[in-house]
C-alpha cells in the first residue's frame, strides 16, 4: 500500500517541498507519495486528525502553522518544544510526534565552511521562528557568543531571554550591529528582507564587515539577495538559503525512512525549478 506524505501550510502553491519528496521517492524506489495541502489556521486541527486517519506516514508544516500544530500533535521533540515550533510530524506506531529540522538543516549547511562554532562569534539579523530556530540550535553547539540584531529590540531581548542553553548573548539594534560588525566572524540574515517585492533592500549595511566573515542569508528565491550581493563584493564567503532549504528537507527524510539522502541531488532540482544554475 502506497505510503502518504503531506506538507501542510497556507498558502502553499509554492512549495517546492513536494517535487523534492516525489523525487526521492522514486529515486529511491519506494511506494510514496507526497501531497501538499492547503489548510486555513481555522480547520488546523480537522486537518492533523484526517491525516492521522488515514495513516499518514509523516508530514511537514509550513507557515503560519508551525507553532500553532503543537497542541494538537501527540508528542514534540524537546527541541522543537524549546524552539515552540515544528516543521516535520512522523508516525510513530499511533502517535504523531513533531521536530524542528530548520535549525540543525541550517547547521548542517554550514559544516563544509564550518566544521565547529566553538571560535565562532554569530550574528543573527531578525528575531522571528525561523532566528529562533537557529539561535536555539547554534546555541546548543557554544560559540563564542551569538547577538541577535533586531528593528523591534524587544523581540530581540525576548529571544535572548528564552534561549534554553548557556551562551554568550546580546540584543542589539540593527544600528548598532552595522557599528560593530567587524566583531562578528558568521553573520545570519533571518528576516523577509530580500525577497520580492523587497529585492533591492538590505536589512543592514555592510561597510564594517570582516572580509573574512561568512555571511549567510536563509533565502533561497533570488539566490543571491542584495545583501549576499553586497557581502561578495567586499570579499567575504557567501551561503544562500537553498542549503538550509535542502538540508531540512534530508533530515525529516530521514526520520521518516531512515534513509538520509542525496543532498546534490535535491540541491541540483530545486535550481532548476528556480531556473537557477
């Protein structure tokens, strides 16, 4: 019997979660099929419960659902509790059971230019789910310490607050991270600001940054945001979105068939669903 997955979000015409599914379920020869579904925040819990009838094998959530599913899953990882989100469910026997993979697909990307983060002093521009989820996991691995810029300082401070692991950190203004950037050996830009209709717009500028600084953006549609435009300029080493992308999407793989699978082979079809090279 065919196995059914899903991702879950609204909207969802977007996605490009199910073409990469359906790929590796053939790739890999397996009787699966991965379905996404539109689903208003209102009809959330009728959703997980039809899934859960009909046997899902596991699923991914999207936005706006990532924190509002928790209540009605069975169990959450301790991870994705402390980040308060989730991003992939699994079947286990009865029970559906949810993980975050966003940050440690993040971190996962990073390990060909960064191995360890014990000498790394981060900064994280924005304080939304997605910053959430890579402070909390970059945390968990102790930098030398991780400052977490934001327009809105007390969202800053909040995120700083909640962090569940011992780590040297600040809220700062984003003013102030342009001031200091220089300090700053990985910098992590988190927010919308990059994507259309945004393309031409930077969350911060660049003129103190380290020419030897890695400068990560977690947008992947344009591959190369103004801001990573601006970083390669000055001489600095870039990472777009698509690895982190791609790296979440092989880590709820994996939970989900115990298969982890081919990372270039993912990252070769979303380019060219994106018409990149």
């Amino acid at each position: 019997m065919k196995k059914l997955y899903a991702v879950l979000g609204d909207p969802i015409g977007h996605s490009m979660s199910p073409m990469m599914h359906n790929d590796l379920f053939s790739f890999y020869q397996m009787d699966a099929y991965y379905f996404p579904f539109q689903v208003k925040s209102d009809d959330l819990e009728d959703a997980v419960k039809g899934l859960k009838a009909l046997g899902v094998a596991g699923f991914n959530v999207t936005v706006p659902h990532k924190s509002s599913i928790i209540p009605f899953l069975d169990e959450v990882d301790d991870l994705a509790l402390r980040i308060g989100a989730v991003n992939t469910v699994v079947r286990e026997g009865k029970k559906l059971k949810g993980y975050n993979t966003d940050g440690p697909g993040f971190l996962q990307g990073l390990q060909h230019d960064i191995p360890s983060l014990s000498e790394e002093k981060v900064l994280i521009i924005g304080a939304g789910g997605a910053a959430r989820a890579i402070y909390f996991t970059i945390a968990k691995n102790k930098p030398l310490k991780v400052d977490i810029a934001n327009r809105t300082v007390d969202r800053a401070i909040k995120l700083v607050e909640d962090c569940p692991f011992q780590v040297s950190s600040r809220a700062i203004s984003l003013e102030e991270a342009e001031l200091i950037l220089n300090e700053y050996s990985l910098i992590i830009q988190t927010t919308m600001i990059g994507m259309a209709p945004k393309v031409s717009e930077k969350p911060l500028g660049l003129t103190n940054l380290n020419k030897q600084a890695m400068v990560c953006d977690i947008i992947y549609n344009p591959l190369e945001t103004q801001f990573l435009h601006v970083a390669k300029q000055i001489g600095a080493k870039i990472q777009n979105g698509l690895d982190m992308f791609v790296y979440q999407g092989a880590l709820a793989f994996e939970k989900w068939t115990g298969i982890f699978p081919d990372i270039e082979r993912m990252k070769k079809n979303v380019l060219q669903q994106l018409g990149g090279k």
